[in-house]
C-alpha cells in the first residue's frame, strides 16, 4: 500500500478541484476558507508524491504522465472556474478569459506531445520553465482564494483586499507569459518527437 501512496497521491489533485468549486460555489461562512485550505493541500502533494516516489524507489511512466496531468486538471480547471465563480463577482474578471484559453490551448498541446511520446515509449523531461509556470499558477489560485476568504470569512479592510486581489491577477500575468514561452520552448525542443521522429532519450527522474 505504501509504494501505490505517490500515486494515490497525485490522482487526490483531481477530486480535490470539485471540492474546492463546491465550496466556492456555495457560499456559506468558511467554505472559501475551507477551499483555500484545500487547494493549500492539493498543492503540497505536488511537491509530495515526486519526492516519496524517488525515496521509496517506485518512480513509474504512469507517476510522470499522471503528475503533470493532474497539475493541468487543477490549475486549469479552477482558472475556468474562477472566472464564473463567486456568482456576480468572479475572481478574474472578463478579460482573463483569454488568457486562460491561451493557458488551456498551451496545455493542451503539451499533453498532446506527451501523448505521442509515451506511444514511443518516452517520457519527456519537465523544462525548469515548465514548473516554474506550474508554481505561479499555485500562487496566482492560492492568492484569489485568499481573497474570497478574507473579503467573505476573515473582515479584512476591502483596500488591503483590493491589493491582494491586484496582486493576485498580477501573478495570474506572469503565469500566463511564462505558460506561454515554456510552451514554446518545449515545442521547439521536442518538435522531432511531435511529428514522429522521437530522437530523445527518455528521463529517469519523476516529472
């Protein structure tokens, strides 16, 4: 049981984005606290599973795929999400909804690319532009959520929510910027692999 618990692990990122929406949805007084304390959660597995998985020996295809996967499903998904949610005052507003498509197309083709690695039985390398777009992704979510449950449960000043809140769509831009070039980069790189000319050799460490 112990050697599934990596996996187990980076598989709890996708039930953990319904619950967070859940909770956000619904309103009630400490649900966003609850949901930040949530994302909180589902954002230390990320770092967690790779780690266990490396000491207790069991680093496997499926830990590579899954981990980076998973990371697209959460961050992704609660970006769509937040820019509906909460109803009447979305965290990001109108305007981000083209960057969070860019974001989601960016994805998108990196999974794809993904795909036709492991059908020649690769696993590509995570660039370093790669998690670092992953970690302000984490910061940008955390950081809007952090403003629903300070303006909803915790009575901050509205101007130091505000700041927050600027802030937050701040990072939210740098993320964005650095989705899009680690995108490219990866792109360029693998381009060979793309159109079926997988010329890399696979990487021994968890993605």
């Amino acid at each position: 049981m112990l050697r599934q618990l990596p996996n187990l692990m980076t598989a709890s990122r996708v039930p953990c984005l319904f619950v967070i929406a859940m909770l956000v949805a619904w309103g009630a007084r400490w649900a966003p606290t609850l949901a930040l304390l949530v994302f909180l959660l589902a954002a230390v597995t990320d770092y967690l599973d790779g780690w266990l998985a490396r000491r207790l020996g069991v680093v496997s295809n499926f830990g590579k795929l899954m981990d980076a996967l998973t990371d697209k499903i959460l961050n992704v998904g609660l970006l769509i999400f937040l820019l509906v949610y909460p109803a009447g005052q979305p965290l990001l507003p109108a305007y981000c909804v083209f960057f969070v498509v860019v974001i989601l197309v960016r994805e998108l083709l990196i999974t794809g690319l993904r795909l036709v690695a492991a059908s020649s039985r690769l696993v590509l390398a995570a660039e370093r532009s790669g998690k670092i777009k992953t970690v302000l992704q984490i910061f940008a979510i955390a950081a809007l959520l952090l403003v629903l449950a300070a303006r909803q449960d915790w009575g901050w000043e509205p101007a130091l929510v505000e700041k927050i809140h600027i802030g937050a769509l701040a990072t939210f831009g740098a993320a964005t910027l650095v989705t899009v070039t680690s995108g490219t980069v990866y792109l360029v790189k693998y381009w060979r692999v793309f159109v079926g000319e997988p010329t890399v050799t696979p990487p021994q460490t968890r993605d």
